[in-house]
C-alpha cells in the first residue's frame, strides 16, 4: 500500500485520469442540470445531488465488474466489414434515447410547452421521481464509455476509483452554479442541448465506423461558447443603458 501512495507515476495517472473523467462528465452534468431545471426551484439542488450520487455508484458498480466491461470492448458480429461490440451497441441505443430526449428538450423549450404527463407534475414527489430515473437511465449512458475509459488508462483498481470519485465531487461542487447560470439564461440552454445532439450524432458515427476527430467537436463548442459569451455581454450592456436612460 504505501508503495502504491509512493509511487509519482501512480500519482501522475490519478491526476490525468480524474481530468478526463471531469471532461468526460461535462455532458453529464449539463443533461442533469437541464432534467433539474423541469423541476421547482426548491427541488433543483436535490435533484442535481441525488443524480450525482446515482452516477458514482453507477460508475463504481462498474468498476466491480471489470472483466464484464472489458469483454463487452470484444466484436460480437460485423456490419459492412466493420465490428462492432456490445459496447457499441449499448452506446449507439443510449445516444439515441439522448438525442430524442434532447431534441423533445428543445422542443418544449421553443414551444414553451411545460405540460407534464398525468401523475409527474412539478413539485410532487411523482415529479421528483420521475426525473431521478431519467437521472438514473442517463447515468448508465454516460458511465459506461467513462469507466471503459479509466479501464483502458490505468490497471490499479484503487486509482480508478479514486479518479473516478474525485470527478464527481468537482462535478458536485460545479453542479449548482451550472444549473443556476443555464435557469437564468435560457440561450444557454439552448446552446447546451445542441451539444448534446453533435456529442449524439459524434458517438453514434463512432459506433458505426465513421470516427469524427474529438479535436472538431471541442473546437465547434468552444466557438459556439464564445460567440454565446459575447451575446451574454452584450445584452448585458443594452440592459444597463436601458435602465440608465
């Protein structure tokens, strides 16, 4: 043990596994903010806390079964030349589940159609669950490509775990903030379910063969974060000249 607590390298895994892990939680946390949102404001905070527990125990469920997670990167079957895994089947049928609730998301937000089915209003504890089993659902999508991950990069169970617990204590603390920025700026909203579709689309194309470079991805997003950026200000600006006038 203490040459495990001794070891630089060791060290240097944690640090870059609990990195990605964060970055690969980004989608994750942005979704559950949005599912929260759906909710009353007395209800968001809590919501975001039980969703975050539900995807570390998710992730550190799946750590429990590593010879399952890594027999599911194996082909299975092969379609126009190109394997594919179970792995692969089990992300393209969640990013499809993604892409349809996101596109609903946008849906409703366009319409400003806040209906909710008979049995789920806001505010009851009907409407408190159902929203923590969407969490739940979502949790597994995005868990499953995050521990193969942590799987593929470091061969100690205890630094995986580690890693993976240290991703979702940031993304406990960053949870509020991000829910309350995207609650008061409805654009922003916007903006991050349409990430969810492009993340959707990428992955789904991966799945089937055609892999499109990370590198794009982040680079269309952080384009888009800055020009919204710049929008944000800019209302900002005419709303205190207005009040000035």
């Amino acid at each position: 043990m203490l040459d495990l607590v001794s070891d630089p390298h060791l060290w240097i895994s944690l640090l870059t596994l609990a990195t990605l892990e964060i970055v690969l939680g980004i989608d994750n946390l942005i979704f559950l903010a949005i599912l929260a949102d759906r909710l009353p404001a007395a209800q968001r905070a809590a919501a975001r806390r039980v969703g975050l527990m539900l995807a570390l125990g998710t992730r550190l469920a799946l750590l429990a079964t590593l010879s399952w997670i890594i027999g599911l990167t194996h082909p299975v079957f092969s379609v126009f030349d190109h394997a594919v895994s179970w792995r692969d089947v089990i992300l393209m049928g969640g990013e499809l589940f993604l892409l349809a609730k996101a596109t609903h998301e946008i849906h409703n937000t366009l319409e400003g159609d806040e209906s909710q089915e008979p049995g789920a209003k806001p505010g009851t504890a009907a409407g408190f669950l159902r929203v923590i089993v969407m969490m739940a659902l979502f949790d597994i999508i995005f868990s499953l490509d995050s521990v193969i991950t942590a799987v593929g990069m470091v061969n100690q169970l205890p630094v995986m775990a580690a890693a993976i617990v240290i991703a979702v204590l940031v993304m406990l603390v960053a949870s509020g903030p991000l829910g309350v920025f995207i609650e008061r700026h409805p654009t922003v909203k916007m903006l991050a379910l349409s990430f969810l579709l492009l993340v959707g689309m990428a992955l789904i194309g991966d799945g089937l063969g055609f892999h499109i470079p990370k590198g794009y991805l982040y680079f269309a997003m952080g384009f888009s974060v800055v020009v919204e950026a710049l929008n944000l200000v800019a209302r900002r600006n005419r709303r205190r000249t207005a009040e000035k006038r």
